[in-house]
C-alpha cells in the first residue's frame, strides 16, 4: 500500500469512528493536512449526519465548506465530541508533534475544547522517542530573535520556515535536534518563553484514540 492508500484508510475508519461515536447533529472538529484532508473526504459522504465542523485553519475551513460542510466560529459552539486530526511524529503515550503544515495552534485550540481527539496517522508516524520531525513553535514576529536564542538554550537548533506565515499572522521556528524524553514538561517549559504562541507538542492535552494505518490494515491505540 502506498503512504496515501494508508492515510485514506485511516481516515475512513475515522469517519466510521465519527458515525459510531457521536449523535446525529454533532459538529465535528477537523485538523488539519493531507490525512484530514482525506477525511473530510470521507466526512462529506455522510455529512448529512451532522450539524457541521469547526476548522483548525483556513484551508480546513475552505476544504470543508466545498463540500458544502457548515463551518462553524468556535466561539458560538460549546461542544465538540470528537476532534479528528494528523501528527507529524505519536509516542506510545499518545503525545504528539505536530504542526508541519503549520495550523499548531488552532489545532490546539480545538482540541482543547473537544471531549476526544482521535488522532489518524500512517505507520511512519509511531514512534519511541519524539524529536526527529522538528518541533514546530509559533512565535510573534518581533520576538522570533529572542525565542530562537531560548531555543537554542534548551539544546535545539531553531530555524526559522521561511516564506511562511501562519493563520495567525505569526512566524514559525522548526526545531531541530531534540530528543523529548519529557513531551508535557517541555511542552509547558516553551510555552514559558515569552514570545511563544504555542509549539508542536501536543502532551498536555494528548490524544485518546490513534488509528494508524499499517499494511495489515487499521490498528486501533488507546
Ligand atoms: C498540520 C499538522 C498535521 O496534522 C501534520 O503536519 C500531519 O500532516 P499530514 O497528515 O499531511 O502528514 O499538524 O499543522
């Protein structure tokens, strides 16, 4: 199977995950990537079942409402059973990194507010110990010099995405080099540094469910 038949597999055992999981008239929060791309293909099959989505960014949000799926503001909406999103890197304690296409923050955002978040990744994303992908953080323009020299305090190599501006209107640092042996510490340690929107690690608030798509087929973690 090539790396997009898995991902389509993931993603249509989250769309069932979703159908099973949540009552009719739900809205869903969507990720963001090409592997929630694919489920908001998927989602759009059975979108009838659902009152609509909330998205992590503005791609999200413009994939989805081409399928004529309602996208809703986060402010007016009290409650997401389920958020269904990619990781760049997952552990066995289902923490992840993410951030690649560099929607962290929003993703973060929404899957703070939703009961579960069920994470879809083909089998290259598990992982022992999270850090070969670099750490995504999202950092306020004026301060990226200063979060860079933080960075690098921490033992990393920041540098900066170029050409690239987040939904937000921010920059982003990909670290590199660092082994994360301590995903919830380190996740809240960067957070500290003033400048910092938020970064990659999602340990804090990881997922509960994985499905990851392997050549047997889709695994179900918990
Ligand atoms: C975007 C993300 C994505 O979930 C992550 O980059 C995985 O993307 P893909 O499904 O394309 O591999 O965090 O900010």
């Amino acid at each position: 199977m090539t790396q997009d038949e898995l991902k389509q597999a993931v993603a249509q055992a989250a769309a069932d995950y979703v159908a099973n999981n949540t009552p009719a008239g739900s809205i869903i929060g969507v990720g963001t990537g090409s592997t929630a791309n694919f489920f908001i293909d998927a989602l759009a099959a059975i979108k009838d079942r659902y009152k609509g989505a909330v998205a992590s960014s503005e791609a999200t949000r413009k994939r989805l409402e081409g399928h004529g799926i309602a996208v809703f503001d986060l402010n007016d909406i009290a409650d997401i059973p389920v958020y269904v999103d990619g990781a760049d890197e997952i552990d066995a304690g289902l923490n992840m990194i993410k951030g690649g296409g560099g929607a962290l923050t929003r993703e973060k955002i929404v899957a703070a507010v939703a009961r579960t978040f069920v994470c879809i990744c083909d089998a290259s994303k598990l992982v022992d110990v999270m850090g070969s992908f670099p750490l995504p953080v999202e950092v306020i323009p004026m301060a990226r010099a200063h979060v860079a020299r933080e960075l690098a305090k921490l033992g990393g190599t920041p540098v900066l995405r170029e050409g690239f501006v987040t939904d937000n209107g921010n920059v982003i640092l990909d670290v590199e080099g660092l082994s994360i042996t301590d995903p919830k510490g380190l996740e809240a340690r960067i957070n500290q540094i003033t400048g910092v929107v938020t970064n990659g690690l999602f340990a804090v608030r990881p997922a509960n469910v994985l499905l990851l798509g392997t050549a047997e087929g889709v695994r179900t973690i918990t």
